[in-house]
C-alpha cells in the first residue's frame, strides 16, 4: 500500500514538472520568438534636381526605376511629389514636373497614385528640386552575434541567444514585400493547370510563353525490368 502511494505522489510530482515545462519561456526554444521580424512604415524618398529646360537628368533615370519598382512592391500608400517653383505658373517647375510625371508614366507608375504639388517657399523656390516620397513597408530583424551565453552549457536544452537569428535576417533581407509577413496576398485566381504547365516547362528547359504556348512534355520515366 506505502509503495502504491509512493509510486502515486511520484507521478503527480512527475506531471506537476512537465505542466512547468509546457508552460516555459518559448523564446528559449522557438528561434521565430527569439528573434522575430518586424515589419515597419518606413519613407522612401528620392530628390532631383531639374536639368536643362526642366527635364529629368539622364544620370537620375536608374535611381527612378529602382523608385518605382520598390513602389510597386512595397508600397505602403501613394507617392507624393513637390516640386520648388516661384510660383504656381513658373514655367520652368511646369515642364519639371510634367517630365517627371511621363518618366514615371513610363515606368508603370499610374497618374492616380501620384499626387503632384508645388512648393513655393524660398527655399524650395531657390532650386527647384522635386521632392518624391512614398511610404514603404521594410522588415526589420535583430542584430546577430551576441554572445551573452554560454552556447555549450545547456542543461535544459534551450537553443544559445543566436540559434536561428541568420536565418530571420536572411528572411527580412529576400522577402519581396514585407507586408506579406502581416497579411497574406490575394490569391492570383491563375488555374493549377497553368501553374503545372510552367513547373513542367522549366523541367525540360523549354521556353515559358503566353497562354496559347503548348503543354510541356516531361521526359518519360523508366522502370526497372529484364
């Protein structure tokens, strides 16, 4: 009857220890808690001084392009672009502005994104600059190397400070648009048929084209025989 009871209040002290472990600090086991990716609001912000005629400057066409892409990745709202005149009608902040509005034209950026105005301070007025800016989602990890453990002492197997920290950063650094990590992105409505005929294509190497392009033919398979 005693070693009944013993082998009783063992197990009870048993299960008492493993509701403690259920209930232990997570981040100490799971590395996504640990070092988890934020994702923030930043401004991208791109300034251009007017060229000749007010013309956008050749030099700053790439700088536009890398502008516009990340606005159509990562954008977090539209872009706002101000550009310094003397006044409303200067002619010159005119022609500024309606090159940089085809420049982004042309790089994709619709004209109801885009909200255009002048800015006729002094300072603005003095050179003409367009100021461009929008807001932008950026994903953030943790800074990785710190040691402020003892990484081969781990009597109750939890992971070091660092365990999976890389990994998060390399998470932040590919991730095209961070916002994903928040919210999904609507499905494309693309039928699976499509989506296997362009796995198959790239299998054998062949070219991915439009939709009236021709179902991939796979290799066939071999078996095994006499």
């Amino acid at each position: 009857m005693k070693r009944r009871l013993l082998a009783t209040a063992m197990f009870a002290v048993l299960g008492a220890l493993g509701l403690a472990g259920c209930e232990a600090n997570m981040p100490d086991y799971e590395y996504g808690e640990q070092h988890p990716i934020k994702v923030e609001t930043r401004t991208a912000l791109l300034i251009l001084d007017p060229g000749p005629g007010g013309r956008v400057q050749n030099a700053d066409l790439p700088a536009i392009t890398e502008f516009s892409s990340d606005f159509g990745k990562k954008a977090a709202g539209g872009i706002t672009v101000r550009v310094g005149a003397a006044n409303a009608a200067d002619p010159l902040a005119q022609a500024f502005a309606t090159d940089v509005m085809q420049v982004l034209a042309s790089r994709g950026i619709p004209a109801a994104a885009v909200q255009l105005s002048f800015a006729t301070d002094p300072q603005s007025a003095k050179y003409g600059r367009a100021v461009m800016e929008y807001p932008i989602y950026v994903a953030l990890a943790d800074e990785c190397g710190t040691w402020k453990d003892r990484p081969e002492f781990t009597p109750l197997n939890e992971n070091t400070y660092n365990f999976g920290c890389a990994t998060q950063r390399n998470i932040a650094a590919m991730i095209v648009n961070p916002k994903d990590l928040e919210d999904a992105a609507l499905l494309s409505g693309r039928l699976a048929a499509r989506a296997d005929n362009i796995v198959g294509k790239y299998i054998v190497g062949a070219k991915i084209g439009g939709s009236t392009e021709t179902p991939a033919i796979l290799p066939p398979t071999t078996t095994g025989g006499n």
